[in-house]
C-alpha cells in the first residue's frame, strides 16, 4: 500500500511543478502586459518625451522581446539625428529587418475596424491611422489610440453630406485629409470641428483649395488655438 502511495506521489509531483510554472508564467505575463498598457498611456499623454519609450523598451526586453527593444530604442535615437548623420542609414536598414522578422505579429495586437488602416511607425510605435470614411472617427479612433498612442490621422471628405461630430482629440497633433474638396460645406464642416483645437499639422490632399475655400479655413475658431 505504501509502496503505491509512494508511486503515486512521484507521478503527480512533476504534474504540480509543472502547473506552478505555468501558474508563475502566467501572472509575469499579465503583470508585463499590465506594465505595458501603463507605458502606452503615459506615452498618449506626452508623446514627444522619449523617457517613456525607453522605459517601454526596457518592459519588452525584461519579457523576452530584445528585437523589439532595440527597434523602439533605434527608431528614438534615429529620429533625434539629423538626416546626414552617417549612423542613421545603417540604423534603418537594421529596423527594417526587424520588422520583416515582427511587423506581422506587432500589428497584430491593434484592433480591427473595417475601413481602418495603420501607418508607419515611428520612435517606436505606430502613429498614425488612417480612416476611410470620416464617420468612422468617432466610433474608432478612441479603441485606435488605447492601443498605441496615435498623433496622426488620416481621413478623407465626409461622403454624401455625412458628416460627424469630431470633438477635440488629446494627443491628436496631425491631420491629414484627402480627396476632392467636393463643396465648401465640407470645409466649414472640418472649420468647426473642435477636432482642429489639438492639431499642430494640417494638410489637405489633393483638395485644390480656391480663395474662398482658404478664407473658410483660415476663419476657424479651432485652428491654431
């Protein structure tokens, strides 16, 4: 009877340890993810500081992901150099062959919205996304922004008269918008959007602006605030 009990003690002892580890394993994992959301938060809160984005470096390190560390870490310093430095073009090829290793699997973490895309990445992260209907900003943008922190968007015109209430967006500081400007109650649209309150760069693509449609702009309440 003993010599079972025995027995039986040496086949779950290995099954215990293992559920131990995989227990551990399992809690640094959502406390590295816990301190990564926290990261990501700070940097949409001051994005244009790097001390965060070393610090989200060092979190992905610390969890096993050094090619990820050193992409974040390269693209901050890269983006402090002036463009001759003769450092940077061998500092991009090297970001480039970490993302044809990764970019697959970091993307992968965002949100999926149909009609929305991601952009590049910058210092690290992506910053930019780009919408295909206007009126899908206010339903996105905020989900967008809590998965990395986005300075930038794109969008095109409102379609057929549908234009929505963008309100102010913190962290937002680029615009872009594309298309033919097809009427100017578009462009007072965009004028009156508190949306503009934030942005520090706009630009109109391809929207061939006449005197009329610039003095529209120029009026707004928001722009330059």
């Amino acid at each position: 009877g003993s010599s079972a009990g025995a027995a039986k003690k040496a086949e779950t002892k290995p099954d215990a340890k293992a559920d131990a580890k995989a227990d551990a394993n399992a809690k640094k994992s959502t406390r590295s993810r816990d301190r990564v959301a926290a990261l990501l938060a700070a940097i949409r809160d001051e994005p244009e500081d790097s001390t965060n984005r070393h610090v989200l470096a060092d979190a992905y390190e610390a969890a096993g992901e050094a090619d990820r560390a050193n992409f974040i870490r390269s693209q901050i310093a890269r983006a402090e150099m002036p463009r001759w430095d003769p450092r940077a073009v061998g500092m991009e090829l090297d970001e480039r062959g970490f993302l044809q290793t990764h970019e697959e699997a970091w993307r992968a973490e965002l949100p999926v919205f149909k009609g929305v895309t991601y952009g590049e990445f910058e210092r690290g992260l992506v910053a930019w996304v780009e919408f295909d209907d206007a009126a899908l900003i206010p339903k996105h943008l905020e989900a967008a922004m809590a998965a990395t922190p986005i300075t930038g968007v794109r969008m095109r015109w409102p379609r057929r008269g549908a234009r929505p209430k963008l309100g102010a967006i913190e962290g937002l500081r680029r615009l872009e918008v594309s298309g033919t400007l097809l009427q100017n109650a578009d462009l007072t649209w965009l004028a009156k959007s508190p949306v503009l309150s934030t942005i520090e760069e706009l630009t109109l693509d391809k929207s061939y602006l006449d005197d009329e449609a610039l003095g529209i702009l120029l009026d707004s309440p928001h722009l330059g605030k």
